[in-house]
C-alpha cells in the first residue's frame, strides 16, 4: 500500500503538466523491444549520463538483468550503483534533499515517464535541447519550455542554436546527427521497457486469451442453439 501511495504521488504531478502541455511536434521514437541489444545500450546510456540524478526505483537491478540478457556479473560491474546489492531498487545517486536544493526541485523518477508522458514524447524531449542564456543551465527545450535541467546529453549531441528562421543548427557533439538519434531511442526504448516490463509478454498473452474467447463463443453458440431447437 505504502508503495502505491508513493507511486501515485509521483505520477500526479507528471500527468498535471502533461495534461497543460502546448501543443507540440513529436517525432516517432520507432522503439522496438524486441531489439535487445537496444535497450542494452540504453540502459548504458541511462546509466552514465541520468541515474545521477534520476532513479528508476520500481525496477529491481536483477530483474533488468534477467529481462535483457545481462550476466549478473557484468550488471555488478557495469551498471549497479552506489554498492547496491543486485537484488536492490534502481535509485539515484544523489540524495532527494540535496537535490532539491540543487535543482530547486528533486528530479522526479523516471521509471513510469514513458508510460505517462509516451515514448514519442520522450524521444523528442531528448533531441529537444537549444542554447538559451536566460536560463539557468543555459538551455531551454522545445518540448519541454523552461525546463530546469541541464543538457547531460550535450557532449554526444553538441548544442543546438536557433536560428533566425526557427532552425536549429547543431554543432559540437560527438555524434553525427543519425549517431545521437539511434542514442536517444536506445535510452527511450529502455524507459519504454522499464515503465512496463512485461508488455511484450502481455501482448503475447492477449492475442491466446483472444483465441480462447474466440472458441468459446463458438461453442456457447452452438450449445445456444441445441439448447433452444426445441422451443417454439
């Protein structure tokens, strides 16, 4: 109960802002969960550049493990932070406190985001990043106005300039401009797998309860008909 409660509380203020949201062009993630090497790489990427800062603690550092094919050992050495136990909750590193005072805001956990938000959402949020020097990290988004966070990805995309038309040209990333976009679905195809972890499975599911049903009306129609032939 006491887990449910924090993650109702968590998602509340996420689906206020993003039931206000502008109107806004989203690009298409095109994430495909079966491709676990992306998600792998993702969860790379998730790891190095956002746990600083964001958790995704209703996942657990096995389950992720046993889900994308990872040995524990290389989870142990790879990806599990602060000398967490590989049974423990994938939280960040940095304490709610310090960061609120940080950040003026403890950044929220990102476990659900793509679940709330869409992955569409995410995705163009993540390329959405442009020099801004009235703000405080000296950038804005265009998905996302006003947004109280820093570019962490900017060395692997560079910065983007706006231009007088409302272009934007990008330079100084360590990836080309396809480069960084592979990068950015990767990380949104991990936050699409950690807000559901067991879709592809639910899906899978869903079409065997469907024959099922499927069947079953057949045989109640045909019981139907046996039952009342003689009734006039």
């Amino acid at each position: 109960m006491k887990k449910l409660l924090i993650a109702l509380v968590t998602l509340l203020p996420s689906l206020a802002m993003a039931a206000s949201g502008h109107n806004v062009h989203l690009e298409s993630a095109n994430v495909d969960l079966h491709d676990k090497e992306s998600l792998v790489r993702g969860l790379d990427l998730f790891q190095q550049y956002c746990s600083g800062c964001h958790s995704t603690q209703y996942q657990r550092y096995e389950r992720v493990a046993t889900d994308l094919g990872i040995s524990t050992d290389d989870m142990r050495s790879k990806y599990i932070l602060n000398n967490a136990k590989i049974g423990d909750l994938m939280e960040n590193a940095i304490p709610t406190a310090d960061a609120a005072k940080w950040f003026g805001a403890a950044p929220p956990d990102l476990t659900l985001v793509a679940r709330v938000r869409g992955e569409d959402w995410v995705y163009s949020y993540l390329k959405g990043f442009y020099a801004d020097e009235t703000r405080p990290f000296g950038v804005n988004n265009t998905v996302f106005p006003l947004v109280g966070m820093p570019h962490v990805l900017q060395d692997l995309q560079g910065l983007a300039v706006k231009q007088e038309d409302d272009t934007f040209v990008t330079t100084g990333g360590k990836l080309t401009a396809e480069e960084y976009d592979q990068a950015v679905r990767d990380i949104t195809g991990f936050l699409v797998y950690s807000a559901e972890p067991v879709q592809l499975e639910r899906k899978a599911l869903g079409m065997w309860v469907l024959g099922f049903l499927f069947i079953f009306f057949i045989i109640a129609y045909l019981l139907k008909k046996e039952y009342w032939k003689d009734v006039h």
